[in-house]
C-alpha cells in the first residue's frame, strides 16, 4: 500500500466560505460556488469529474490543485465515452485492498486510440521492414495522436516481447520473412479495418504454410532456428485473425513445442528458445494439459533455455515461468485422478493423490520463494484513497507501478487460485487421517475468491486505454479466472470475465479465444485436445 497523502492546509476558496476543505478531494468551480460533494473521483495526479453535464469545469483552486485534471465524462457523445465500473453496495474501506466482486460489474470498455497516419509503405505487405516498424509501433502505440500519458510498460517486457525482435529476424529466411509479413498485415489491417491489407495477410500466411508444409520433409528442418521461430509468428498470426484459443493457433504451439524438443539435442540456445518454452507453457497451464518441458527430466534443458542471452531485463517474469513450470502436469495429474475417482468404483490409491501433494508442495516452497524477492524488489499494489465514494462511480480497481509488476502479481495470483484449488480437490479425496495437519477443503474457498478477485480488480490497469502489448500480458489470468468460475458454477462472475474479453476486443479490435469463449453465449467452452497437421513432420 501506499502511505497516505501528506494533508494539505484549507485552501484559500474554503477559508473565505468557512467551508470544511476538501483536502483529499478537490472540487470543481461548479460545485465549490454550489456548495454541493463534486461528482467524481480522485485518481491522486488526476481527478475525473463523472457528473457533470456541461463542458469540463475550470479549476479555481490554489496551486496545489493545479496538477489536477478535470475531465468531463457524462457530457460526452456515448460513442465516445468511457462507461464506468460501479461498485457494490457493500463498499470496501479505501485503505484496504480487499475482494471485488466482479459480478456487479458493468463495463470498463475505454476509448480507442485515434491512430496515426503512415505512409503507403508503413502499410504495404511486400515491404516486410516498413509494414513491421507500423506494426511495433501500434502494437505499442508509440505514436499515438494526442497521447498524454505513458503507458507504463518496458517495450520487450510483455508476456509477448519476442516481438521486439522481429526487426532483427527480416532476412533470415523466405519462410520466417512470409510469416513476419502475414502477421503485421493481419494486425495492421484489423486496427485500420483494412479489408484489402487483412486479406493479403491472410494470402501471405496460407503461403508461409505451404512454405513451411515443404520444408518440414528436409533432414535439417529438425533443428531449423528459422522454422522455430516462424511457429511463434504464425501463432500469434492466428491471434490477430480473431483466432485465439483455436485448433490452428493450438497446432502451431504444438510444433513449437516438436521443434523445441528437437533443439534440444543441439543444445544450441537463445532468447528465441525461452519465448517458445513460454508460449507451451501458458497453453497448457491454460487447457490444464500436459507439457512435455514440465516433466523433470527437461529441467537441465530449460535451465539452459534460462541462461541463454536475452534482450528483455525482466528477470522476476522469467524466473516465474522457470518455477511455475511443473504446474500444467500437476493440474494435469490431479484432473485425472479426481476425474478416475469419480468415474469409477475403485478409488485411486491414497499413493498416487499423495504423490501429487507431494509435488505441490515442493512448487509452492518454489514459487515462495519467488514471491519473496518480487515483494522485496517491487512496490505491491494498491487503491487511490477517494477512488470512489458513490455505487454509480469506479469501485477500487488496483493500481501498479508498471504494467510488468501488474503481470507479476497477476499471474502469481492466478497461480496460487490454480494451486490451492489443486490441493482442496485432492484433500476431498483422501481420508481426514491423511492429512491431520491441512485444512479442511472448506478454508481454502476464502483464498480462491481472494485470488480471482484481485485479478478482476486488475484487469482496468493492463487494459483501459492501455496498448495491445500491455493488455496481453492479463490474457492468461483473466481466462485462469473465468475458467474457475466456470467449474465453480459461478454464473454471473463467468459472465463478467467473458465480457470482459469482449470489451478487450472491442478496444483492440481483434478476437480471442474465440473457441474457448462464446462471446455471444458468455460461456466459457471446454477445449478438446485436437490439433492440426501443419507440424506432424517435426
């Protein structure tokens, strides 16, 4: 938490009315000469008038108020404005940082950016350098018009920052040149809604897989870097198509994962190998499938994945995938155990559920550990004092000091849901002598809640108004929540994250997950694990 402000003395206004001074939440002219609570909220650099219904007020306060900024929302046509989050009726204390129920939520749709103007070779396919310096810079709004504020992110330091390196792999082959052209044409031409630019991408992508369908059959392809590389393109290809979460997005994260398996007879590693290793892992943790560099005898591998050279400085992130990784086949192994114990007459022996335990607690004294130096090195989160004081108004969203610690605490979180619910499925599976010294299943529900919920509290910071590269980094521990809400039956709060992806598209303009959430239906759907044959020849 953030110490309170220091109080300020009565302003000048205040004294000559003998008016109680606002202190902590200034007041516009309109309602200082009325007399009346200003209807908005304190964001501590900004104050964001809701209420009003004429132009934005002027500020008439001592310098001190200065710094803030008025900014009339309810006046605005309603193609243009930001609709806002209310909060629940039980209000929380704006000192505390407490569960949001995410179920009250309306939307936190924002604007989006104007975008900036290229020259026709910023948006021509075939010149591959042009096209992907358009791309980077919308994909981190480098340039965008009437930009005011930072966007709170290290370029390279988003769960997606291989794509700071595309510059760097033009050239490297026709295949990899024919996909990095695909996926800025597809991304660019979504953002302008430019249907003849997406349908070029879309032509230059169906060519990269006819390339790449040819060039599997070779003896070198095995070990291709190349062809490694193009999997994690064409994937995130597949994402600016609309076609996140689908079988052919699935079946280029397979073949990564083919390919990577081949690298490691070389042991020939770089920044690119670590961004694949990632790319499976989040896929399975997603789906709760089993990943094939989550099993022991991969550690050596990925420990030198690890230590190879990299260009994004945010080792808190890396090490986080490094000890997460056991967790897919751990979810993996206790879905079929408590799925067996179910189906079937025999229970599974109280060995094999233990063994599991076993391996949960070993990647919670990891992840403790980790957690240990990501709150000694970095500043927690925390709420505006006077974030809001009225239900039709922002509840108590989090705030962070970069996007990269907002990953950081997300995903732990996310993590920790996954875990503990792990365990509390387990426990309810084995005799209370087993396990004298764990709390009952019934302890764990407060956590959970804890848990998703301050990822639901999350979501605004990574998201409104924020870049395609920053709000990508909550796309994993939003879908880890709503899937939890989904077994938890949780309707309502399903269909908040559900809506919340949907307003994520609608900024960015582009779909996700689209098989694994029925937008229209704001339900979560259960994946089948079906991929396609682009990569069998790996």
């Amino acid at each position: 938490m953030l110490p309170e402000p220091q109080q300020r003395s009565s302003c000048k206004s205040c004294r000559e009315s003998k008016a109680k001074c606002d202190k902590k939440k200034p007041r516009c002219t309109e309602c200082i000469n009325q007399n009346k609570p200003c209807g908005g909220y304190d964001m501590g650099h900004i104050f964001i008038n809701v209420a009003s219904t004429g132009p934005p007020p002027l500020w008439n306060r001592t310098q001190n108020a200065h710094k803030y900024l008025a900014m009339d929302l309810a006046s605005q046509h309603p193609n243009t404005r930001s609709t806002t989050l209310p909060l629940p009726s039980n209000s929380t204390p704006p000192d505390a940082v407490a569960p949001y129920d995410p179920s009250q939520a309306l939307s936190m749709a924002s604007l989006a950016p104007a975008l900036p103007t290229y020259p026709a070779s910023g948006r021509d396919p075939s010149n591959t350098t042009e096209i992907v310096n358009t791309f980077l810079d919308i994909y981190y709004r480098r340039s965008e018009p009437n930009k005011t504020t930072t966007d709170l992110l290290t370029e390279g330091n988003e769960s997606g920052g291989w794509r700071l390196l595309l510059p760097y792999w033009i050239g490297k082959s026709a295949i990899l040149d024919t996909a990095i052209g695909a996926l800025a044409a597809t991304f660019v031409g979504a953002q302008y809604h430019d249907k003849n630019l997406i349908d070029e991408g879309r032509s230059m992508y169906l060519k990269a897989l006819q390339m790449v369908q040819q060039a599997l059959p070779l003896p070198i392809s095995a070990t291709r870097k190349d062809l490694l590389a193009t999997t994690l393109v064409m994937s995130s290809t597949e994402l600016f198509l609309s076609n996140g979460g689908s079988r052919s997005q699935l079946a280029h994260i397979e073949g990564a994962t083919r390919l990577l398996d081949n690298a490691c007879q070389t042991m020939d590693f770089e920044e690119l190998h670590v961004y694949v290793l990632n790319q499976g892992l989040f896929e399975a943790i997603s789906t709760r499938r089993h990943y094939t560099f989550s099993t022991p005898s991969y550690r050596h591998f990925v420990r030198q994945m690890h230590t190879a050279p990299r260009t994004s400085g945010n080792d808190l992130y890396f090490q986080w995938t490094e000890a997460i990784l056991p967790l897919p086949n751990i979810l993996h192994a206790t879905d079929t155990a408590t799925a067996t114990s179910s189906r079937s007459s025999t229970p599974v022996p109280i060995s094999t559920i233990l063994a599991i335990l076993d391996d949960l607690t070993a990647l919670e004294h990891s992840i403790t550990t980790w957690y240990d130096r990501l709150k000694t090195s970095t500043l927690g989160p925390w709420t505006f004092p006077a974030a809001q004081t009225r239900p039709d108004s922002v509840p108590f969203p989090l705030q962070f000091a970069s996007i990269e610690v907002c990953t950081l605490y997300c995903l732990h979180w996310a993590s920790q849901l996954l875990i503990l619910e792990a365990r509390r499925s387990l426990n309810s599976h084995l005799p209370r002598s087993e396990i004298p010294d764990h709390p009952s299943t019934a302890t764990f529900a407060p956590q959970i809640a804890e848990y998703a919920s301050l990822v639901c509290r999350s979501i605004q910071f990574c998201t409104e108004g924020k870049s395609f590269a920053s709000m990508e980094n909550i796309l994993l521990p939003l879908f880890i929540v709503a899937s939890h809400y989904m077994r938890q039956g949780d309707e309502d709060r399903m269909t908040w994250c559900v809506k919340a992806f949907a307003r994520i598209a609608e900024e960015q303009k582009i779909g996700y997950a689209i098989e694994a959430l029925d937008l229209e239906g704001r339900t979560v759907a259960q994946r089948a694990d079906a991929f396609g044959a682009v990569w069998e020849g790996t």
